[in-house]
C-alpha cells in the first residue's frame, strides 16, 4: 500500500477566460477528490481562467521581452536574451514567469496577480459547492542556480502550510533538529509535475496521503518569498 | 488507480560503516521492488555505510567546522555560522554537506566521495544477487537562495536520466517546447521527502510509476552540476 498516491487529471479541457477552474476540476472524470488530498494546479491554466493573456507578435519571438520588463521589479541578470527578475510578488524567475507554452499563438501568458488569493478561491469553490476540504497549489516551473534543469514549485497554497517547521522536534537518534524548515509545498509541486510532464497537457495532479499536520493556513509569499534582506544571493 | 506511488521502507534499521545497503534493502519487509521503481535513498545512510563520519568534539557546537572548509573547492558565502560553498563535486549547498542530525553524538557526516558512484553500486547488486532492475537516486537536503525552506534534490544517480530533455517536442497546443530540460531526479528525490520527513528516520523509498523513456544511464554530477562559468550567480 503506498504512502502518498499522485493522480493526474486529464479531461478538463481547454481553460477559456472565465471559466470556473474549481468546476472544471470537480466535473473532471478522474477527479474524485476526498477530503485531505491536495490538489496542483499549473500556473497557466490559472492566467487563462483569470484571463491573464497578452497579445504579442507572432512572429517577433522577442515581441513578450518588453511585458518581462514591465512585470519584473528588479532586474537580477540579464544575459543575451534571458532575463533573471524578482516579480512583484518577490519571486526570483526567468523572464517574469511570463512564457509562451501551451497558450494560443500571438500570445502570452503573465502570471496570476496573487497566486495564494487564487489558490483560496479554487478551495473556497470546491468546499462551498462540492461539499469536499482539500489543499491547492498552484504550481510554476523554474530554474535554479548552480543546477540545471528546470523543476516545479509553488507559486500560490491554500488549505496547506507552505513551509513545516520541524525546529524543536528531534531526529530518530533524539536529537534536536536544527534546520529544518521544510519547503513543502515546493516539494509537492515537484512530485506532482512527475506525472503531468510538459509535453502533456496534463494541468492538474491530485496528491493523496500527504501528513495530515502540514494542512491549515498558508501562503507562498508569506512563507517562502525570502527577504531580500535576508538573500544572500541578490 | 494512482499514476505515481511512492512508498516509505521503515525497516532497514540503524546503518552502519561497511553495511551492504543494497542487502538491507532488499531483506526489507516493506520493500518488494520491482522492475522499473526507482529507490530514493538519503545521502546520511549511504555515508554511514560508506564509513564517511569523522569524529567532532560533542560539546563544541562549531567544531565541524574545520571539515567544512577541507570539503570546500571554494566559498561563496558567508554569513555568521553560515557557510555555502562549491564542493568537489561541484554541489553549492551550506556547510559542504555536512550535518550532525541523525548521526551519533560526537561525529558528522560527509558527503559520499562520488554519489553517483554509490549509486550505480547499489543498482548494480540489486540487479546481481536480486534480478530486480531498479533506478537509484541518492538525495541530499539543501537550501536554495531566494526562496525559504530545505527541499531535497539529488546528489548521485544510476539507471535513470537525471535531466529528461523535451527540447524538439510539442506542448499540448501542438508548438515547440523551448525551456524543456526538466531535472527529473530533483523533482523525484523531493517526492520521496515527503514520506520521509527529517523526524521519521524512514531513510529510503519506493517511487513507482515513473515514466519508462527517463529510464537509462545518468549522472547527476555530469548532467545536473552546471559548469560555474555558465553559471549567472556565482
């Protein structure tokens, strides 16, 4: 018997400016969601229900390069065409998580205004009309220093802490653990892009079994932004 | 039925140096592998099985600190206590590796001489003496700059790609996948995390279900290191 189950949702169609995201997922076939399983969206079918869509040249491949300017606060480092930026929201991506995938030709998708306000909405819906508690993140793919490839991490929560500290709590020889802030849903993120991939059109992944402590009030930016203060890499 | 499993092993017991950790797996009652699971094992057990602890003075909390200075290649931060360095492997990551939790009182950790090494010997005894043909993945705690919280990636690998490239195929709307270099071995040892905790002591898993074609030779060193002159922020 598994300890933790990750199920991909394949039939919620096409996401349209408008749709109802948390209807599309519960009228979903595989989506018999049960209370306690967290739900991962991918951030870009949240900008095309919230309608997050800019029109660009289709035929200028740098025609989106002036949006990265204007949703970026600070530019990090810029090298050719690739620009590394802190977004209003404090996160740290590649070309202001602004990409062209998986959205119609001529257009580009920005990211959601406020992701964990997103996320509270999708849970909001799904508990008030289909009578079901669970967690939801909102899941982005991007790059990091010194490593390569890309891999997913959270970008909204709600239902979830974003990150569990296990400070105070001791280690299987009893010892006091130090450091021990576990991004979670960044975690969660990246496992559940295993079973959607890029390629696939897989939006949304349903992950069961998750530790029944880390659900409850969360928020990336609260809990995962990094002070720049506090960054010794900015 | 879920698309991807991943399973805790409880009971392989306290390692120690010299242990045959592919034995210890396989005499597990939780684990029945098969052909095509990749294994998640932490890095702390294969360095105790590995012999690679050194003894500390238990009652000076910084007395570690010497080894991490000898494990770095270079530093490229410091802050108090903190240290982030470039190991010989090429890893950026806090202290060289080196921890104390979950080891006895009295000695720390290094990391593996070469993980991937380990890990291509714990695939290929389990192949030998098993028949069974399984992906490993060696994982290891780190921080990451701007964003809060530890997530585990990997350090070692064998039998799995550690970056699945999807450069030259179709996102769902049928148009070129440009950022496809997805660190697959990553996101995986992130999805094991989460039925390991750092407080449970569970030190290897099951991931089953993953996709067949990422299956293969690979290198975590070789592929996911990026070169430090291709590197934007070191």
């Amino acid at each position: 018997m598994a300890d933790l189950e990750i199920i991909a949702i394949h039939d919620i169609g096409e996401v349209r400016p408008g749709d109802d995201l948390a209807e599309l997922i519960a009228a979903a076939e595989d989506a018999e969601l049960r209370d306690g399983d967290c739900l991962v969206i991918t951030q870009k079918v949240v900008s095309k229900a919230e309608g997050r869509l800019v029109d660009i040249d289709p035929d200028d491949p740098l025609s989106h390069k002036p949006l990265v300017e204007q949703e970026s606060v600070r530019i990090l480092r810029r090298r050719g065409e690739l620009i590394i930026s802190q977004t209003e929201h404090g996160f740290v991506c590649a070309n202001a998580g602004i990409d062209l995938s998986n959205v119609e030709r001529g257009q580009a998708a920005l990211l959601p205004v406020d992701s964990d306000r997103s996320a509270r909405g999708i849970r909001d819906r799904l508990r008030a009309r289909h009578g079901v508690d669970v967690a939801i993140i909102i899941s982005d793919t991007f790059g990091r220093p010194w490593r390569r490839g890309v891999t997913d991490v959270a970008i909204g929560c709600a239902g979830i802490q974003a990150v569990a500290d296990l400070r105070g709590t001791t280690d299987a020889l009893g010892r006091e653990l130090l450091v021990t802030e576990v991004a979670v849903v960044d975690e969660i993120a990246s496992a559940a892009d295993l079973v959607m991939g890029k390629a696939k059109g897989v939006a949304v992944a349903i992950v069961r079994g998750l530790e029944p402590t880390w659900f409850g009030r969360g928020s990336v930016v609260d809990e995962i932004v990094r002070d720049p203060a506090d960054d010794l890499f900015r």
